[in-house]
C-alpha cells in the first residue's frame, strides 16, 4: 500500500457512474452503437486535454491532430450510424405492427393514465433481455417523465432508445476524464500497477458507499432498515459469479495496459487508440448479437472501420515521443 494515491479516488468517483451509464446504454441502444459514441467522444475529449491543456507535442502541431481525431471521428460516426440502421424490410414489418397496435390498443393521449398493465411489463422486461434473443434493440418503448405540478403539467416523453444514446455520451464523457488524475499522482504511484491497484481500491470503496447511500434512500422511502433492504436488488451471485469474474480480470488487464499506453504515449494518442476497441465490441454486435443485420449495414461497418485504422495510423504518424 505504499504506492497507494488518493487521487485515485477521484478516477473511481469518475469511472463508477460512467460505468453503470456504459450498461445503461447498451442495455437500451445496443453494444454497437453505444461503444462507437462513447469512443468518439473518449476521442474528441481525449485531444482537449491531451494536446490543448497538457500541451502534448505533434509533429504537424495541433492542426495536424485535429486531422487525425476528424477522420477518427469520421469512422467512429460511420460506425455508429450503420450500427444503428435498420434494414428497410424490418422497417416496413415495424410500420405495419405499429398501425395494428394503434388500431387494437387504448391510447391514453386524452388525459388517461400512463400506467402500463401486467402484460406490457412483462413484455418490457423481454426486450430488456435483447443481448440473448438475437434481435437489434431498436425498441419504442418511451419513459413518461412528470414534470411538478408548481413547474407544468405537462409529461415529457422519452424513447428509452434515444435514453440510452444520452448515457452512451455520458459515459464518453466521464471515461475520458477518469485518468486525468493520473497527470497530478505523485511519480512513485504512477507506474502502471501501482496506479492500477489504487484505481482498484478506490472504485471498490466508490462502489460501497454507492450501495450504502442507496440503501439509506430506500430505509427512508419504506421507513425501515430491513424493508429498505429487501427492495434492493439482487445481487444473482448465483448468475453474474463466474461472468462477473471474466468481466473483472478482462477490464483489469485492459486498465492496466490502457495506463501504461497513456504514460508512454500520452493522454490524446495513448487513450485514443484505446478507443479501436470499439471495432472488437462491433464485430461482437455483428456475429454474436446480431445487433447489425442487413448486408449494406455490415459493409458500412467494415468501410467504417477501415476509416477508423486510417486516422490510428495518421496519430501514430503524427506523434512526437
């Protein structure tokens, strides 16, 4: 514990919110798409702090990066865009559903109640299981959101889809800031593992507290302690033991080598090539989720990746050790 950081805490404070935004995400938008948001802002992100506050050197200086992140980004939209599309088949069979669910189900545009009945939950509850039916998760299904009566009456309607969009840009957001500490940490603590190891420390206090103030919310909510406690979630040991576990040791092997990249390459090139990860997650999207069907899509997946090496290897070019 001697290279222990209690900057590290500032990363884990960071990374635990982006992280169960990341899960949001692609339990709403899909794996695909979501990685490709958030890498293309890890990117942009990425070059702010890298090249415009640390002042990290490049051969053609700061025009010739915003080269690199433009093509980089190019392909990283290209992704998320042909992940998203729907073949026009699908779309079609989409249409005609919707005007016979129109013509057979009770609105309630006109004041009714928002509540959704037994069977609709049911059936939320199977498309939330998207990752394993082989379907893209392209759902309709909208959050209705009250405003206070004292602010407007009226109730604001959100596509869980677009939601989880949102959360995806989240995530980018607070994944490219969560090594900046890293910058500021004592140079003793800083060599790859020790930092890892601080990181790891630190997010799984982060993660406690999170569970402990939950719990106080819910205690207050049902005016007990036991009763707030049996309305947390379950934790599925039985289920998410050895997943959990890979998912673990995967994204530990993965942070540590994402460190050690960014202490020799810097902030803007190292975290930034990090992000060619989201070509393995589309590839997982494509064959195994098949979150991305239609020949067209999948070929304006590829072109788009291809796009993405482009740009990876301007930045390699472009980079000054």
């Amino acid at each position: 514990f001697s290279d222990f950081t209690p900057w590290a805490f500032l990363s884990a404070i960071l990374w635990v919110p982006g992280g169960t935004a990341g899960v949001y995400a692609v339990r709403r938008a899909g794996l695909a798409i979501s990685v490709g948001i958030w890498s293309c802002v890890i990117v942009i992100i990425s070059f702010i702090w890298g090249v415009l506050i640390f002042g990290e050197k490049q051969k053609s200086g700061a025009l010739g990066a915003v080269k690199a992140v433009s093509v980089l980004c190019i392909g990283l939209c290209g992704i998320a865009y042909f992940s998203s599309s729907e073949p026009e088949s699908k779309k079609k069979v989409d249409c005609r559903l919707k005007e016979v669910i129109d013509e057979t189900t009770p609105l309630s545009s006109s004041g009714g109640d928002d509540t959704t009945s037994e069977g609709e939950d049911q059936e939320s509850l199977d498309l939330e299981s998207f990752p394993h039916c082989g379907q893209p998760p392209h759902s309709h299904q909208t959050l209705h959101f009250h405003l206070p009566p004292l602010i407007s009456k009226r109730t604001i309607h959100v596509p869980k889809y677009h939601l989880g969009l949102f959360f995806a840009f989240l995530n980018g957001l607070l994944a490219a800031t969560i090594m900046i500490p890293l910058h500021y940490a004592p140079p003793h603590s800083t060599q790859g593992i020790g930092y890892s190891m601080s990181f790891g420390i630190a997010a799984m206090i982060v993660v406690l507290f999170a569970w402990l103030l939950r719990w106080m919310v819910c205690a207050l909510q049902c005016r007990s302690v036991v009763k707030g406690y049996q309305s947390l979630p379950s934790f599925h040991f039985k289920d998410m033991l050895r997943p959990g576990m890979l998912a673990g040791l995967l994204y530990s092997i993965g942070n540590l080598s994402g460190i050690v990249s960014i202490q020799k390459l810097g902030n803007f090139m190292g975290y930034s090539l990090n992000q060619s990860s989201m070509i393995v997650s589309g590839l997982w999207g494509i064959f195994y989720y098949k979150e991305i069907p239609g020949f067209k899509n999948i070929l304006g997946f590829i072109s788009s990746s291809v796009i993405v090496f482009v740009g990876i290897l301007l930045m390699g070019r472009d980079h000054q050790a």
